[in-house]
C-alpha cells in the first residue's frame, strides 16, 4: 500500500467478504486486522481476496490457540523430511501441517483437545530421538523480520536503478566534454547512434523489469476503481519513456532528431525508489516502541519438574512461549520473569520500571502477584504462572498499544478524502499544464527562445505536464496523522499512559474538565482508622469485635482498614507490624474470634447490613441511619461534624436500632494531588471532585488541593449524570477513576482514565489507561495528546503547502518571469523526499519529555 485511496480500497476488499464482521487496516504499519466467522469465509480465503485484487497479502497471527509456527532445525535431507512428515502422520490431534524448505519454519494445525504447543514439540523431537530441535516462532519478531524484508528489498530495487540511471545521465551531462567517449557515442549502429542504442537499454530494464511494481500496483488501483501514487508514477515515467521511443524512430523515418529524456525516466524512478526506502526505514522506527515492549519477554525459562506428591524431581529449560498455567518456574536473581503468576516460594525485590513505570523496587514475597517481563533483582524465586501467552499484562499492553496504531483517528477522514480526489485532480492539472503551455506556444504568446534546442511547442509543454503529475504526492497527506498516531501511542506505553486508539488521543487535547474520583485517585487508598468512639455501655472491644465481625465479608476498601484496626487491637500492642495483622487477620477467622454473621448485604453508597446473634448491625452513613429510623443524638452528630471537618470520614454503628458508635476514617491525598491540580488549571483546564462521600469531608478534601468544583453525596450511578451534565455546554469532559465503581462514568466521559491499574489493564470503559498510580499521568496523557495533534497539523500544513507550491512551480507558473522550470527528475525527487520528510517530522515526537513536577506550573494555555 501506498497512500490513503490504497487503504480504502483493501478494506472496502474485505469489508465486502461474507463472513467479515469488522476490518481496518494501516497504511503506517501495513497491518490489517479482522473480526470474521470462520464458518463463512477462512483466514487463507481472506489472504486470497487480497491477493485477487493485486495486494500482497500473508497470515500473521490469530486469537485461535490450534495452530504453530515452529522453526525446525536438523531437517537436511528428504530423508529427513519423511521422517518428520512420518512422526506428524501418525500424532493424535494434528490436522494438517505445511513444511516450508526455505525458511525452515513448520505450520502445523491441530486440536486443542488432544495437543498444545509444549506437547507438539515433546513429541516431534522424542520421534526424531532428538535430531529434530524445534522452536517457537514468536509472532512479533515474524513482523519485523518483514519490516526488514521490505527496506533491504526496497534498498536492492534503489541500489540496481541507480547503478543502471547513471550511466544514462553520464551520457547526457558528462561524455560530450569527452571528445574520445562522445565520439563512440555519436557512431552510427544501424538507425541509431550507439548512445541512443545503450540508453534505450538501460532505461528499459529500469522502466519495465526494476519498474513493474509501478504499472502492477497502478493497474490494480485502477481495477479496484481508484487511484494512487504509483498511478501518477506510472504515468509520468511512461509519457518520458515512450515519448522518447517516439522520438527516435521519428528521427529515424524522417531525419528529423527531436531530443530524448530517457533520463527523466530512469531518475524519476531511482528517486521515487530511493524515497521507499528511506520511508521504510523511517516508518519502521515508529513501530520502535513494541518491539521494545516485546523484547521485555524473556526467550527462555526454568520450568521445574515436579511429581504428583509435589517434589521437585529436577528442572528444565524451556521456551517462554511454551509455558501453561499451573507451571512452576525458577527465576534467578538478574534474571527476568517469564510469565505472570504469584511467588510461591522465597523473597525477593523485582523492578516492575518496564511495565508500571515505578521506579522503586517491590518487594514479592509467599503469595505475592508478579508480573511478566519484569527483573528479579535479588533472592531466588518460585512463581506459578497463572497467566500466559496473550492474557499476560505485557501481551495485553502491546495489543492495546497495536489496537492504538490500527485505529484512525477522525482528524484522518481529511486526509482520505483529498487521497480520493487527488489523481483525478492532478491528472486534469497535468492536462491543462500541457494544453495551456502548447495552445499559448501555438498561439505565439511566448518567444521561441524559450524552447530548449532542437525541441518544439509539445516538448517544451509536456515536460512540464510530466513535472506536474510527478511531483504531486498523496503519501504525504496519508502518512501525516498515522505516523504521529504510532509514535504516540509508543511513547505513551514507554511512560506508563496506556493509549487505546487515535480518537481518544484525539479527543484529549481538547479536554477543559477533569472530573477526579476521591477515593484511591486524589487520595492514597489506603483508608486506616484514627478514632472509635463508643456512645453505648458497650466495652471497647466488644464494640471493635462486632464491627469487625459484620465487615468480614465486605471487599470494600473502608471495611478492610476497620478490620485490621479491629484486629491490631484486639491482640497487638502498639508496635506490631501490619503483616504480623495481617496474617494474624487469617487465622484469626478459624479461631472463633469473630461472630457469626447471616442476611449480610452491601448497600451501595451507603454501607452494609447484616445481623449478629438475631439482631440488625447497620454500619454506614448518615443517611444508612434515616432509612432505618436511627436516631443520631447532638453529641454524636458534632463529633462526626469534628472529623469531617478534619477530612476524614465518620462511619457510624448501629446494632439492634440504636446508635452504639462512631468510626473516623482518614485516606491520605496523594502527595503530587495539589502540585497536578494546579497544573490543570494553567492548562486552562478545569479540575472537578465527585464523591460519595458527605458534602464536609468532601469540601475539605477539595480545599487541601485546591479545587473549587465539587460534587458530593453521589451514588456511583449518578457519577455518569454529572459527566452529562458537564457535556451539554459542549465541553469535553475527562473522567479519572480506579476503575471499579467509576466504569458508568469512565464510560460516559469523553475521555475515561483509570488510574492505577497496572495489573488489569483491560478495562473495557477507559480511553487511557494509567498504569502508574501518579496523579502527573494525567498531566502526561493530556499534554502527549496535545503535542502529538500539534505535529499532526504541522504535517498537513506541509503536505498541503508542499503540493500547493510545488505543483504550480511544475506547472511553470514562475517561468515566464523568473525563467525557472523544474525537470521532471528534480520533481521526482521533490515528491519522494516529502513523504519522507512527513515521517521525520513524526518522528521528532520520540524526543517527547513527559512533564515533570519542577514544570508542570510553568505550562500555559497556547
């Protein structure tokens, strides 16, 4: 593909398809991904569609877990090919299998029920008593050994045109000053002179045999009912080509010797191949960021082999790609880890920087999660994946950051729609250059000193037509929003800003107001208990007991801390370490501690419910207690007035209908909270605070870091009414969350965040996806989405300047006056550099340094 009108026509291609349900399809990355039925069209079906209409087209990868790419050493000789077509003959499971000589690589389909990667490749190299030694082929690195592919074939074509262009402009510029060379040139060899004769021949290999892929993809383009670069291409190399063969049998008939321009043809066509290259090259260097991210997965692990009573019998280095859950796998200390899992043996501190973007390093102990492409840094550990191959975090990454890549953005419709028009229009411009430039020479409205030697009105008007269809470049314009759309979404996954397509990053630099959930966003999530007072004869502890008893079966955040207070004082003294609690929190519930609990109920923006020895528990707020007929008393409702004015949260405690104590809770904000919110507002960005918690605590929570716009008492569902709510007055509305009661909101907003979900990244509801659980991403998601759309515009404006100059200067707008024309080589050249320079100009956003806390209050509104 080419341009724009390419990818429309290959999606239009499979769009058409039955059985297709959804396509798209890159021009920056030349990937397409489709949604299909397998039972009403096949993946090879859909690469023959392709392939029909003139693309080229391969199989990369699928979500489907029956079918391995393997690479196969060992297999030298046709004896060596039956015995493994005889050991895959008679394995239980395979489907079918395809061996491919060449690249050594073996395709082999089969049923998931009966095998799986591991026990395919146990079983070929026990078949082969071990001649056989197979390896996964890991799907992303198949991708960029194409990449690579495609720039050393693009270099090949450049290099063979080039070595055979310059002997032809040699002929032309240099050997007339040569008297011996010129005058072997001029000699007669038939009808021709010998120099017509090799010109003829090296120009032709170039058009026609190193040219091909010009006239191929330019017939198809037109077979499929639109039009591309290589049309103009094509047509501009043809006419220099052909009007030159013209020139020389004229010649040869009449005696008449009009001058040639085989040379046009060949650097036109050394000059659009060198452009391919170096576009190539560029674009391959936006793509920069998942192949880093791929590299982050280890190739090997130490699978340890155990027997059923669970004794290590011994261990075994295997393929990454090969690991299945349940596993137990040795990680070294420097080494990385290979899959996601939890520690089930040791203790070490692993940097999770790669993946998370936290730069301190974690400590993993017993029961500890970990995470796939991270570095154990210290002690030996014992993990048991429970998440391989595309459910890993790093998997999920690089498909949300593909995703991104694959997704237009609808800054791009634009773009589209001049690649459309612009043949047609160009052509017609071409058209009119050379009847305008022939009808005025005709005419005599210019000299005939103007006329290059032995040349006339047609010559003279063509070669400016030819300069006009060449130097026009749609590529440009198709380049500009998808390069910078990769370039982004990479820096991004680089620092922790998850990015899920180029209409969110879109609609990110037009944010003014972010709306902040309070708990675990602005605040730490860490809520811990400071007070508990009790209003009843009850004792202390039996209050603490009960309290805990009925939060037990709570997930809430709020119910955990009364918990672990509850049990620190019930059995520790002051200096007790929380994991000691912790643990002690376990067993505590097998030792008869806690009460019995039945009809246990969480009400949602309110608290909980249950009953305890037959009597009704209510824990919660006030409004809890006004539903349930609870009377608060003047001394508890000032004390619960003292916390939250204090910014923290009075959790009252009602056991049998009466109010028997009061809770106080602190979460502390986030340290970076009032630096971030300030630096919103000198974004010109309008931060605003929604909570379900009481209108006191929450006030005093917005006036520690600084926002004015608050909204409290709000049920979870109606956070989504007050992102509405903020929409009608046309304002793009971002809502940051933690993704777990804020989804309705996260899903009405413009723009949904979740904050601090390095370990479930697929949250269906957010645009973006803060890995870290810093307050500055959002900062760094709002001002990556405004410089990228900045270079985005910067390169339409060049696209578009370059083909509204450039074409009328090859029109000979400015000759006449300034006597200046452009040859059509020097057009070519023109026209291949600006899709290259379009990509640099993507490229310069990979020097992107996220804001940092020193400046984020010198940023100010453009």
């Amino acid at each position: 593909m080419t341009c724009a009108a390419c990818v429309n026509s290959v999606e239009g291609i499979l769009r058409a398809l039955p059985g297709v349900k959804k396509a798209v399809v890159a021009l920056a990355t030349s990937f397409g991904e489709v949604e299909y039925d397998p039972i009403a069209i096949s993946k090879e079906g859909i690469v023959s569609a392709i392939e029909d209409a003139g693309f080229e087209a391969s199989f990369i990868q699928s979500t489907g877990q029956d079918k391995a790419v393997l690479g196969v050493n060992g297999v030298s000789s046709a004896m060596d090919l039956q015995l493994l077509e005889g050991i895959l003959c008679n394995l239980k499971g395979v489907r079918q299998f395809h061996f491919e000589r060449t690249s050594k690589e073996l395709e082999v389909h089969f049923d998931p029920a009966f095998l799986n990667s591991r026990s395919l490749i146990d079983e070929i190299e026990r078949g082969s008593y071990g001649k056989f030694k197979l390896l996964v082929k890991n799907p992303y690195t198949r991708m960029v050994s194409k990449d690579l592919e495609e720039s050393s074939k693009m270099f090949r074509l450049f290099t063979a045109c080039l070595f055979l262009s310059v002997p032809v402009i040699f002929m032309r510029v240099v050997c007339p000053h040569i008297p011996f060379i010129y005058s072997l040139l001029i000699r007669r060899c038939g009808p021709f002179q010998m120099g017509d004769w090799l010109k003829w021949a090296l120009v032709t290999i170039v058009q026609f045999v190193i040219g091909k892929r010009f006239y191929v993809a330019a017939s198809r383009a037109l077979r499929n009912g639109s039009t591309n670069m290589d049309v103009l291409v094509a047509l501009g190399t043809s006419a220099s080509y052909f009007y030159s063969v013209y020139a020389l049998l004229y010649g040869a008939i009449t005696g008449f010797w009009s001058p040639t321009y085989f040379e046009t043809s060949a650097m036109l066509i050394t000059f659009v191949l060198f452009g391919k290259y170096l576009e190539s090259l560029a674009k391959g260097k936006t793509s920069d960021a998942i192949k880093k991210l791929v590299e982050l997965a280890p190739a090997t692990a130490v699978l340890l082999v155990k027997d059923k009573g669970g004794k290590i019998l011994g261990e075994r280095e295997i393929d990454a790609l090969l690991i299945q859950p349940g596993d137990i796998l040795k990680v070294l200390p420097g080494a990385k880890i290979p899959a996601d899992g939890l520690v089930v043996w040791g203790s070490s501190y692993v940097n999770e920087s790669m993946v998370t973007g936290e730069s301190d390093p974690v400590l993993k102990e017993v029961i500890s999660s970990v995470i796939g492409g991270t570095i154990n840094l210290h002690g030996s550990l014992h993990i048991q994946a429970n998440k391989v191959g595309s459910n890993t975090v790093l998997s999920q990454i690089i498909s949300l950051v593909e995703t991104a890549q694959m997704s237009k953005a609808p800054i791009q419709k634009f773009a589209d729609f001049i690649a459309s028009i612009f043949v047609p229009v160009v052509v017609t411009l071409a058209l009119l250059t050379l009847l305008g430039w022939y009808l005025a020479g005709f005419l005599g409205s210019y000299p005939k000193e103007w006329l290059p030697e032995n040349s006339n009105y047609f010559i003279f008007s063509l070669m400016f037509a030819i300069s006009v269809v060449v130097i026009a470049c749609p590529c440009a314009l198709g380049l500009a929003t998808p390069t910078a759309v990769m370039v982004a979404t990479g820096i991004g996954a680089n620092n922790g800003v998850l990015i899920k397509g180029g209409d969110a990053l879109e609609r990110a630099q037009k944010v003014n107001y972010v709306v902040f959930d309070k708990t675990g966003t602005l605040t730490q999530g860490r809520a811990t208990v400071t007070t508990a007072k009790v209003f009843s004869g009850k004792d202390r502890s039996e209050f603490l007991k009960l309290v805990a008893s009925a939060e037990a079966s709570s997930e809430h955040p709020l119910a955990k801390a009364i918990l672990e207070y509850a049990c620190h004082f019930h059995f520790f003294d002051e200096g007790s370490t929380m994991k000691d609690v912790q643990n002690h929190v376990l067993k505590s519930k097998f030792s008869g501690w806690l009460l019995g609990v039945s009809d246990f109920s969480a009400l949602p923006g309110r608290g909980i419910q249950c009953f305890i020895d037959g009597k009704h528990v209510l824990i919660g707020n006030r409004k809890l207690m006004t539903e349930n007929q609870v009377t608060i008393s003047s001394d508890v409702e000032n004390f619960i007035v003292g916390l939250e004015e204090s910014a923290e949260t009075g959790i009252l405690v009602a056991y049998d209908n009466e109010l028997i104590g009061v809770l106080g809770v602190a979460d502390p904000l986030k340290r970076e909270a009032a630096v971030v919110i300030e630096g919103l507002v000198k974004m010109g960005v309008n931060p605003v605070m929604v909570t379900g918690d009481n209108w006191r605590t929450a006030l005093a929570v917005a006036k520690e870091v600084g926002i004015r716009d608050v909204r409290a008492e709000v049920m979870p569902a109606g956070k989504a009414d007050v992102i509405r709510s903020y929409q009608k007055g046309r304002n793009v509305v971002a809502m940051v969350g933690d993704g777990i009661n804020d989804s309705p909101a996260l899903a009405a907003a413009d723009v949904g965040m979740a904050i601090g979900a390095g370990t479930d990244i697929a949250i269906e509801a957010a645009d973006y996806v803060l890995m870290r659980n810093n307050l500055e991403d959002v900062i760094t998601a709002i001002d990556l989405s405004r410089k990228t759309f900045a270079r985005i515009r910067l390169n339409y404006v060049f696209a578009m300047a370059y083909n509204v100059i450039a074409i009328p200067v090859a029109a000979g707008v400015l000759f006449p006056w300034l006597k200046v024309k452009l040859p059509p080589w020097v057009s070519g050249a023109c026209m291949a550099l600006s899709s290259v320079s379009v990509v640099c100009s993507s490229l310069l956003l990979r020097r992107y340094k996220k804001p940092r806390l020193t400046t984020i209050l010198e940023i100010t509104v453009d």
